[in-house]
C-alpha cells in the first residue's frame, strides 16, 4: 500500500478504502485503493489532492472532505470510482476548507471553514439536498449530531479541547452549552485524532492505540 498519511475506513461488505491524503505525479492513479474482505484490492483509482476526512456511508459510498489545497469542498464517491455528488453549486456558504465531516446512514453533515454554518447534505433528496444553518462557533475539527441537537469539537488556540453543545433551529444553531472534553481520567486529550459519526465523536490520542468515544445521544 503506497499511501502516506492513510485514510481508512471499513465498508458495508467487509472490505476496506485505504487513501492517501496528498495525490502528486504516479500516485495518482492509486491514491485510494479498495481491498475485499479477504485483502485483495479489486480497485484503485483518485479522488483529488488534499483529502482532510474521508468516511463511508451505509450504502457504500465514499465522502470526501478537503482542505484548502484543494477547491473542490466535498464529494461523495462510489467504490469504483465513480464521482456521485459534488458540493459545486450546492449553495453552501465559503466551503474554502471542509473543518468537519460527519456521516450518518446516507446523510453527511459538515461544518466548513471560514463561517463554518452547519449543513446537511442528502444526495439523494430530489427536492433539497442541502440544508445550511448559520453558526457562531468558530474552528470546529468534529460534529455530531442527534436529532435536534447538535455538539461541535475542536476550537483554535486554547479553545482546541472545547465541546460545544447547540439546538438546531429553523435557520442557525443555537448555542446551549460549553465546556471541555476529557479523557476518562480527567486529562486532556492533547495531540489526537477526532472523527465524527452520526451522534458519536471518536477520539484517538497518543501513543494512538485506542479511541474514546462522546456521545451526543447518551
């Protein structure tokens, strides 16, 4: 496996996406490669430079989240390569940096930089496939969301370890609660990794052996 800095995510049937988060010159063309339930790869192909997040949904599609080395925002792909939605024209305010991705069922929500709204993307909704809300929290790396309620994680500066809460109204998200997210033992997470699913934030932090969970739900 050539990728560097690998995404990995498990789909519905038992095999696995390995990608790379940079796509330059001959790596291209294998920068996310799909693997059986046996290891066999049985597909390769690029979804574009700069991949900040990548998530399968329940359905088997691949969402990709970029950061700003790259314009084009969020796409959602399918196994063998085939490009099945993309943000562009979506309407969705800046999106010059996807902060946060989450993916719930066959839903995506996101949180993108520089104004950072909450928006939910259903590709498959032939009336309105997205939705956005304005939101005052800045700088959010996680989201998860359950019901009409809403958590954002991450922050810049001394706001990094900040959780967030908000309810979802008809045009923003309403901020109700704040404070920070620890480890079991009461310490910060520091240096970690963050990866949001439906109502959960999974946390991974050094030496990257295993991961908390939050969950917005309990």
């Amino acid at each position: 496996m050539p990728a560097r800095r690998p995404h990995l995510d498990r789909l519905p049937d038992g095999g696995f996406v390995v990608a790379a988060s940079r796509a330059r010159g001959h790596e291209d063309a294998n920068q996310v490669q799909i693997f059986d339930v046996l290891g066999r790869e049985t597909s390769s192909f690029s979804v574009g430079d700069a991949v900040e997040h990548l998530l399968v949904d329940e359905s088997g599609h691949i969402w990709v989240g970029h950061f700003d080395e790259n314009p084009a925002g969020i796409r959602r792909w399918s196994a063998t390569g085939r490009l099945a939605w993309t943000s562009d024209g979506a309407a969705i305010p800046g999106l010059f940096d996807c902060y946060a991705l989450n993916v719930s069922g066959t839903v995506a929500w996101a949180c993108p930089y520089p104004d950072f709204p909450l928006v939910e993307i259903r590709p498959d909704h032939p009336d309105r496939p997205v939705r956005v809300w304005a939101n005052r929290v800045r700088g959010s790396h996680a989201v998860a969301v359950h019901g009409e309620r809403v958590a954002f994680y991450g922050g810049y500066g001394e706001e990094q370890d900040r959780l967030a809460h908000g309810k979802i109204t008809a045009t923003s998200v309403e901020p109700t609660d704040v404070g920070l997210l620890t480890l079991p033992d009461g310490s910060a997470p520091g240096r970690r990794r963050v990866v949001g699913r439906g109502s959960r934030i999974y946390v991974q932090t050094e030496p990257f052996t295993t991961w908390g969970v939050f969950d917005l739900s309990s």
